[in-house]
C-alpha cells in the first residue's frame, strides 16, 4: 500500500506547480521579470508549507511514500537552507540576466525545478528517492551552466559538469545496486538494520556499495579528489548560477550524505571513516591552497567553496549526534555570506563576467564605501573571523570533529583556515588600502542590492545571535533514518 | 521596572550609531542633543532600577540571549542589575550626562564634532555592560570597549603626533591589564567550571579550592583592575591621556573608566575577602600609588596634570579600601570622586577654554575675578578633594582611613602603616589642590598677553553642569556617615550585592572622634600651608617649590618614565631592531623557500587542474580506485 502524504510533499510540490504555471504563462507573454515574481513568491509557499511541517515536528517524523520521503528536523532545516539560497539566487540573476540579454523565459522555471529536486534529495529516506531528486536537480543544473550560449566557457562548463556528472551518477547507482545485493533494501533504515544485523556476511559488497556512494555524492559535494569539476564549471557559468550551484546544489548533496553516514555509512567497518577522513583533510588543503594563488575572485570562490566542502565534512563524523545540526547552521552561513559576497562580484565584472581580478577592484572603498564594507563583512565571515556567521560555523565543526576524537583533522582544519585568511583578506587589502585612480563602473541593481544588504545585516547577526537559530534545530539523538 | 534597565547599554549604542553614520550630515548642536538625550535617557532608567530595587534583597538577572550552546560550551549573556551596578550606573550616567552637556559648548566648531559624540555615546554603551554584565566575558566586552574608547578619544586630535603616542601608549599599558583579565579568566574556567561572576563566587564558599588557586585568581583580577584603574606600576598611561578633550578626561579618566577595576575587585570581593595575602597586595598596590602619586602632583605645572595624578593618588585610596576588605568604603570613594574630581577637571576645561587652550599654570593665576562661578566651583572640589568636614570628600576618605586602621584582613602591623602613609598622603593632597587652586584662581596675574585678551567666563552650558556637580560635591558624603553618628546608608545598600563577612575592630567612640579630628587637621595643614607658600612667592621662577634634587625627582613623575624608556623602550627597540636583522637575513630565505614550496603544490594543483573532461574522468576513476585499495588495505589490517 502506498500512503501519500501531500502535506510533506508541499514544499517541493508548490515549486514544482510554479515551475509549470510560470512556463504557460510565459508562453503568452515573454516577461521573464513576472516569471521571476512568481519563482519567488512560489519559494515563499515552500517555506510556509516547511514552516508549517516544521512547527508540527514535534507530532513524530512526518513522511510519505512509506518511509522513502521525511519530512523530520533534518530535513526541514536544509529545506529551509535550500528556500533561502533559491531565493538569494534568483534574486541575484533578476537584473543581471536582462542586462545580459539572458532573460529566457524557461531560467526561472529550470531553477525552479533544480530546487525542487534538492528537496526531494534533502527529504529522501531511501536510495531510490534520493537518485530520484538528484537527477531532477542536476538536469536542470547541467542546462543552467550552459546558459550563456555566446560563451564558450559557458558551454563548456555546462557540457563538462553534464558529463562528469553523468560519469559520477553512475558510480552512485552502482553502488546503490550492490548495496540492494548485499541488503536486499533501498530504505535507509532498512539497510541500517540489515547492515548491523548479527548475520550480515556480505561486508565486503556493503564496504564496496559504500565507497561507490561516496564517490558520486563526493562529487556532487565536490570533495577531493572528485573536486576537479568545480573550479572549472564555477568560473565558466553565468555568476548567478555558479551562486546556485555552490549553495543549493551543495546543501542537498550534503544533506543526503549526512542521512547516509547517519543512517549506516558511520556503522560500516571503521577504515571507511578513515578514508572519508583522508578526502576531508585533502579537501580542506587542495582548496584553500587552490584559493591561494588565483587572481580571480569569482575562481578564489570557487576554490573556497571547495575548501568549505571540506569544514563541513568534519560535521560528517557527529552525524549520529550534533553534526546535522551543526551542518545546517554552517550551511545557512555559508549559503548567506556567499550569496552575498557572489552577488558583490556580480555588480562588479562586466559583460562577459570579466574583469574581476584584484587589480579591477582596487580602491572600491573610495568609490563605492558600502559596497566595499559589505564586500569585507562576507569575506571576513567566509575566513571565520569572530562575531561573523563563518566563525560560529567553523567553531561548530571543529567541536564535532573534536569531541568524536578526530582531533588531527581539525588541527588540519583550524591551519587550512589560518591559511585561508591570506586569500580572503587579500581583497579587502586591495580595496581599502591600494591607491589607485581605478574609475570603478558598477551595474546598479536594485534585487541584487537588496541581497547584499540583507547577506550582510543576517551574516553580523547570525555572528552576534548565534544560539537563537542554532537553537531552532535541537535533534537529540534521534536522527537516524526513522525506522 | 528594573529589567527595563537593560535597555539602557542599547540606547547609548543608538545614540552612537547615529552619530557615527548620520552625524556628518547633521548641523552642529544637534549631534551633541542626540547623544545627550541618549544618555539621559539611560540616566532615567537607571534611577527607575534604583527605585525598584529599593527593599529588595536581590538584584535583577536579565536574560539577554544564549550566545550558543554546542555540547559542553554555553555562553549565556545576561545583566546582573544589582544594588552596586546601579550606583555604578547612575554615576556613568548621571555624571555622563552631566559631561555630555558641558561638551556642547567645549567641543563647539571642532570638526570631529559628531565623531566625538558618537565616541562619547559608545563609550557610555561600553561602560553600562562592564558593571551590567553577569558573567566575565560579557564584562569583558565592555572592558575593551571602554578601551578602546578611551584610546580613540585620547587621541581624539590624531592630528598632533604627542596625542596619538599618548592613545597608543593608553592602549598598550591596558593590554597589560587586559591580558591578565583574560588569564584570570582561563584559571576561573579551569578551576571552578564557569564563567558566571555569582556562579563563581558561589563555588568559592562551597567547592575546596586551594588557596594557592584563589590567590593566583585574585592576583591576575587584581593585574587587569591594575591597568584600568592605572596603579603604580602601569599608570603610566594615565598622565598622557590628559592630550584627550578635558572632559574625557572628566568622564573617563577621573570619574568611570578608571574605575573600573576598583568595580570588578568589589564585584568578586568574596574571592578577595577568601585570599588574605591577594588582600594584602591590592593594598600595597594602593598604599604607593596614593603616596607617590601626590608626591608627583605637589609639583607639576600643567593644569590637567596635577588632576590626573591626583586621580591616581585617590584610586590608590581605593585600593587601600578593597585591600582592608573595606568594598562599601571604595565604591563609596568611586561615588563621592566622581562628582568632586569631574567637577575639577570640568573647570580647569573651562579655564583651559578660557585661556584660548593654554594649560600651564605658571602662566595662569588670578583668574577668580574674571570666571568667578568656575572658580567658586572649584574651591568647593578642592575642598572636597582635601577632605574638609562637611563636604563629600571628607566622609569617604575619613571612612578609608578609620578602615584602614582597624581591619582585622591584613595584618596587624600594616593597620598603622597604611594608617600613617594615608595621613601624610592626605597632607599632600590639601597642600597640591591648595597649590592647584591658589596658581590658577588667585594671587597674581601672569597671563599671557593672547589669554588675557581672550579670558572669559565660559557659556552657561558649561557652568551649569559645574552648579550641579558642585552641589553633588557637598552632599554626597551623607549617604554614607560615620557608624557611630547614623546609620550608614551607603554600606547598608551595599551589603546586598556585596556579600563578604570580614570584621573590623570596633575602637571606642573617643578614638573614632580623634581619628576624625586628626584628619581634620591633615586637611587644615595641608591648605594652611600651600596657602601660606604661594601667597609668598611673587616672582615667577619662585612658583616651583624648589630646586632640590626631590623637587626634580617629583617633577620628573618619580621617574618612572624615564625608567621604562631606558628599561623597556629602548630594550625592546634595539631588540626589535636585532630581530629586524633576523627577519631580513634568516627567516626571510626559510620563508621564500616556504612559500616556494607552497608555490610547487599551487602549482602542481594547477597542472593537474588541466580543463580536460577526459583527465577529470581518468582522476575519478583513479581516486575510487585509491580509495578501493585503502579500504582493502585496511580491512586486512583491522
């Protein structure tokens, strides 16, 4: 039997019905501006429906289709990560694909449908739903990078990420099938009971399964040493969605890979937490190194998305216990600040989403002193600085990797960070300090200065009232996959 | 009612975030209505607090927010608004509003006129979390606050190169202070498992710590009230600040910020009261400040000088008080200081406003018939600074005085000691507040011939805060009357936040009587004396006392910064200097070879970084492959 619970479905239902209505009705009339309106106001439904299943959480773990789609705590606080990061996304592309000559009527629709596939990766409680909502998203995704069609590196971005994602999708299915051989299951919580069973004897299957499924959500996460494709597909994309990308996509790969180590990754023989150990140190090195020596910022974000991929896998290990609750509030700095600081450089380079090197924004603080303040606050807070949203995420992290006893990994983690600080402050250097007599233009914007402003105000806030939001997403111990 | 006064930190932030972002477009009186409203404001709420607590045995905690709490680390920020904070508060805000007033006029034309409000605002803000706060790092938020204040308002005239060196010089010697702060707070962490201040105080009655831990708390509290409240050996700072606008110098350094550590070792005053040899060096500490401090200020010849070592001298009294297990008696010194010594140094800004900027008194005197309510409000300071019966200053220093002599925390020798070494201190004070006041006010004119054309009684806004300070100078020693006259408000106010049990000897009614008469006749000696001197002298070379090598020694600021010139600076220079060399020769090869290497793996990283769909294909096959052979590896291993 079937049971069909449309209210936790809603959320990425009401994208999904938006994504259609905006498509039809642009047909009509091509406006993508009204396509844009609608996008964000369907976000708003989703985050009403989430706020709603997340108020009644308390009446046990809400899910639908059996236990293949949950809608529990973790769930609802990605959810909510996602909501945000969309909305930040499309309030970034809504002056900048018009001055581009991008305004297609089927971007918001596309951005729309990737979103809703994050959540129904985020709320999937069993293999299948999540190679389900990861397709949907990265579909949509692949498009989305190769929207510049008079841009080669657009093209080439998207074409690059369509097929290393393909390559990597079939590591994930592979692995997803063996697992099914030695476990007989899909559900999460059913492979957990078969995998800690007394009688388990295909191990190995299951180690191998695995290692499989860490590939293809390493590379959607972008951790080394699946990492290559990033740099590459972020810098060629149209600055907003390599927003998209970094953010969204992100948190929901991270989000299915955190029920994943919950649910029995965490369970299996202990070298695979070893070699998870060993792609987090790697990625926190390959990528803030990465940082170190580009010039480019919208490249250096690139690269320091890499390096972030890396702090929030050391949440991986407290899975069990405070590492989801941790993830969503790093997540939730991260997808601010970030969107912040992408939507600074979109204001900043020009047509062909050049001219963003150092030297372009020497002398910002004179020309443009809020832009530049800003621009300092998400840089400040992506390094961790103190009473910024970064620090209090880096703080949580570290704490989890620490109190499970992965004490090296954060030693790596806390010297990559101090490393990290040169190519995050190198900007705000430039900015205030170079004399130079740069006439810096930049393209105003009012959506994309309403993001700045509020990335910027919510980035300080969340550093100075951290406890409030953190707070909100108290799960205990109960947070395997419910069974 | 009380709770209402947590806002109040939140108001004078307002207040300086207006004037710091908006205050440039605003016309000039208005910044400084702005400010001065805020803080009347925060005034107002804490005179409401004041009022509620009245017959309450309990002070008010009020919930701010959790910082974060993540597994073992909590951090709740809450204020603590307790009998003590209040009158803390409503000195920082009462005598802040007062000077806020008073800068409208002293501060006209400048052109950081709004930067300076927003400073003043700020500095408010910091001051209300230091005594608000319930737990150390809360109150540490405020203590760098206030100084960072300070130092950006001692070097308020950057523009002059001796202003920025004294704000820098204000800065490093707290960082002194300051590092012992956050010593002190690592051990409390250690030792009792909290950072909340009554939390702590509890343990200490409860849990068995060894004294030796208790002591080394007390001690590293005691090095962070040192650099706030400047006691000898870090109160170096202190003169230099005067470079400030006079009133910061009124408000920050003579009637709040520096007292602030004399706040936080009566705040933790059972942690002192368990220690009696910490006890016993926070009275030393004191005894030679107050000494050698108006030692220094029989001497000097700037007008704001003599008044910040005479601030130095009072804090030193202070120290004394804490030091005899005598809190009430301190904060009651902070009380009654505040109003006489901001009252003393608002009028020398009035004079120094008077006489076009200039501060040396040798070119000053005679001054009382042309600014006769700045002098007449002067007199009334000096008297009370000197302890003249009847005035503020006398019941709080006598207090300090009657308690050194019979407090049972140090040992008995030190009674007698500490008692003379205050008599003769008091001596001194009379005699240079005398020596301040005769110089500038009477005797005869050496006025420039600029000054004398430019001398004037200062606007109405500056001498109405002079009025009100001077009546506060007069009245706010009967809170607090001797024991054995009435019942002394003050300490019993107190003794709801300050819960210490030391006992004092109870010495016979004509005792108390000779004690007080003794100190009557210090104060008398003191003014008959520099009266008697400098109605004498007549020429100007004869103003100095003297010639003599203890007359240069005072002079001369005991000598202490010459010493940390040539023991400290110039050590430290000429090491710096070495390690220049070092840097240059040695660490910057090891470094470019560092950096090589940094440079080989960026590199390395960026060939492998080739764009290449293929090569990306061929690196993830191969990193699954690793990662198949670790696993392998591994499970045969475990």
């Amino acid at each position: 039997m079937i049971d069909i619970n449309w209210v936790v479905f809603a959320p990425a239902l009401s994208l999904i019905i938006a994504a259609s209505v905006s498509l039809l009705i642009t047909v009509f009339k091509k406006n993508t501006k009204l396509s844009a309106i609608i996008s964000l106001i369907a976000v708003a439904v989703a985050a009403a429906f989430n706020l709603q299943l997340f108020l009644n959480r308390a009446e046990g773990v809400q899910s639908s289709f059996g236990l293949e789609y949950l809608a529990d705590t973790p769930a609802l606080g990605f959810n909510f990560v996602i909501l945000i990061a969309t909305a930040l996304a499309i309030l970034i592309s809504y002056d900048y694909l018009e001055k581009r000559n991008l305004d297609q009527i089927e971007y918001y629709p596309l951005m729309l449908l990737s979103a809703s596939g994050a959540l129904v990766m985020v709320a999937a409680g069993g293999m299948i739903t999540l190679i389900l909502g990861l397709e949907i998203m990265s579909l949509a995704v692949y498009v989305l990078a190769a929207w510049k069609q008079d841009s080669p590196a657009s093209e080439e971005a998207g074409m690059k990420y369509f097929l290393l994602g393909a390559f990597a999708s079939a590591f994930l299915i592979y692995g997803i099938a063996m697992l099914f051989g030695a476990t007989g299951s899909f559900n999460y919580a059913a492979i957990a009971a078969s995998v800690s069973s007394d009688g388990f004897d295909k191990i190995f299957y299951a180690v191998l399964a695995s290692i499989l499924i860490l590939v293809g959500l390493g590379f959607k996460t972008a951790m080394f040493p699946f990492h290559q494709w990033a740099p590459d597909v972020y810098t060629g994309a149209p600055m907003p969605v390599t927003a998209f990308m970094s953010m969204v996509v992100k948190t929901a790969a991270f989000a299915a890979l955190f029920r994943i180590a919950a649910s029995f990754l965490l369970d299996m023989p202990s070298f695979i937490s070893q070699i998870l150990l060993i792609m987090i140190a790697l990625t926190m090195i390959v990528g803030n190194m990465g940082g170190l020596v580009q010039t480019s910022l919208k490249r250096m974000l690139a690269f320091s998305a890499v390096a972030h991929a890396g702090y929030l896998g050391l949440a991986l290990f407290a899975a069990k216990t405070v590492g989801i609750q941790a993830a969503v509030w790093y997540l939730t700095a991260y997808v601010i600040m970030n969107a912040g600081a992408f939507a600074v450089l979109s204001l900043i380079v020009d047509e062909n989403d050049q001219a963003d090197s150092l030297d372009d924004i020497a002398g910002l603080a004179k020309t443009h002193p809020a832009l530049a303040t800003a621009f300092s606050i998400f840089l400040f807070s992506l390094a961790g600085f103190p009473l910024f949203a970064g620090f209090i995420g880096k703080i949580l992290v570290f704490q989890a990797a620490i109190e499970n006893g992965y004490v090296l990994v954060a030693i790596i983690g806390i010297i990559t960070s101090l490393v990290a600080v040169v190519y995050y402050l190198r900007p705000v250097i430039v900015m205030y300090f170079k004399n130079t007599d740069n006439k810096i233009t930049i393209q105003p914007s009012m959506a994309t200065t309403i993001v700045i402003a509020v990335a910027a105000i919510v980035t300080v806030l969340l550093g100075i009232l951290p406890g409030w939001w953190y707070g909100l997403f108290e799960m205990g111990q109960r947070i395997v996959a419910a069974g | 009612m009380i709770a209402l006064a947590a806002y109040a930190p939140l108001i004078a932030l307002v207040g300086a975030l207006i004037n710091g972002i908006f205050g440039r477009n605003l016309k000039e009186p208005l910044p400084g209505y702005i400010a001065s409203a805020a803080v009347f404001a925060a005034f107002v709420l804490s005179v409401m607090a004041f009022f509620g607590l009245q017959g309450q045995e309990h002070g008010s905690n009020v919930q701010l927010w959790q910082y974060l709490s993540a597994g073992n680390f909590k951090l709740n920020l809450a204020f603590n608004i307790d009998h003590l904070a209040v009158i803390m508060m409503m000195i920082i805000t009462g005598v802040g509003f007062l000077i806020h007033i008073y800068s409208i006029a002293y501060m006209h034309n400048d052109s950081g006129f709004s930067r300076y409000f927003s400073f003043l605002n700020l500095f408010i803000a910091s001051m209300l979390i230091l005594v608000m706060a319930d737990s150390f790092p809360l109150m540490f938020i405020g203590w760098e606050g206030v100084g960072v204040c300070s130092f950006l308002l001692i070097g308020f005239w950057y523009g002059i190169k001796a202003n920025a060196d004294a704000a820098r010089k204000a800065f490093i010697v707290n960082r002194i202070g300051d590092f012992g702060f956050l010593l002190a707070m690592f051990l409390t962490y250690k030792v009792f498992g909290t950072l909340n201040i009554a939390d702590m105080l509890g343990h200490i009655q409860v849990a068995r710590v060894l004294p030796a831990g208790l002591t080394a708390i007390a001690l590293l509290y005691l090095l962070a009230a040192m650099g706030k409240s400047a006691q000898m050996p870090l109160h170096v700072w202190l003169p230099d600040a005067m470079a400030g606008p006079t009133p910061v110098s009124a408000l920050i350094h003579a009637a709040t910020m520096v007292t602030a550590g004399v706040y936080l070792i009566a705040r933790i005053a059972p942690l002192f009261a368990a220690s009696p040899s910490a006890s016993m060096v926070v009275a030393w500490v004191g005894l030679i400040t107050a000494f050698v401090a108006a030692f220094i200020a029989l001497s000097q010849t700037d007008i704001k000088r003599i008044l910040a070592y005479s601030t130095l001298s009072q804090l030193g009294y202070m120290f004394v008080a804490l030091g005899c297990g005598a809190y009430w008696v301190a904060i009651f010194h902070v009380f009654t200081h505040a109003f006489f010594k901001a009252l003393l140094f608002l009028t020398s800004g009035s004079v120094i406003h008077a006489m076009g900027g200039e501060q040396d008194v040798e070119k000053m005197g005679g001054l009382h018939k042309y600014m006769k309510l700045t002098s007449i409000t002067a007199f009334i300071g000096t008297l009370a600074i000197a302890g003249v019966p009847f005035l503020s200053g006398f019941f709080s220093k006598d207090a300090i005085l009657a308690h050194a002599f019979t407090t049972t925390l140090a040992p008995v020798a030190l009674n007698y000691i500490a008692y003379i070494i205050l008599l003769v201190t008091a001596v001194m004070t009379a005699f240079y507040m005398m020596r301040w006041y005769y110089l500038v006010f009477l005797g005869k004119e050496r006025l420039s011939k600029e000054a004398k054309a430019h001398v004037h009684e200062s606007p109405s806004l500056m001498t109405m805060p002079l009025g009100v300070l001077a009546f506060l100078s007069v009245v706010a020693g009967y809170f607090g009357l001797p024991e054995f006259l009435a019942k002394n408000q003050f300490a019993s106010w107190l003794e709801n936040s300050i819960e210490v049990d030391i006992s004092f000897g109870h010495p016979p009614v004509w005792l108390e009587w000779t004690l007080i008469l003794i100190s009557v006749a210090a104060a008398a000696i003191g003014l008959g004396l520099a009266y008697w001197v400098y109605s004498r002298k007549k020429s100007k070379a004869m103003l100095r006392i003297s010639n003599s090598a203890i007359a240069k020694f005072s002079q001369s600021g005991a000598g202490f910064d010459g010493f940390y010139n040539a023991g400290i600076i110039k050590p430290a220079e000429e090491t710096a200097e070495g390690l220049a060399l070092l840097d240059a020769e040695v660490l910057d090869t090891g470094l470019s070879s560092l950096a090589l290497g940094v440079g080989l793996f960026a590199g390395l990283m960026r060939k492998i970084q080739t764009g290449y769909i293929r090569f990306y294909a061929l690196a993830m096959a191969l990193g699954f492959a690793v990662l198949v052979i670790l696993a392998a590896f591994w499970g045969k291993l475990s």
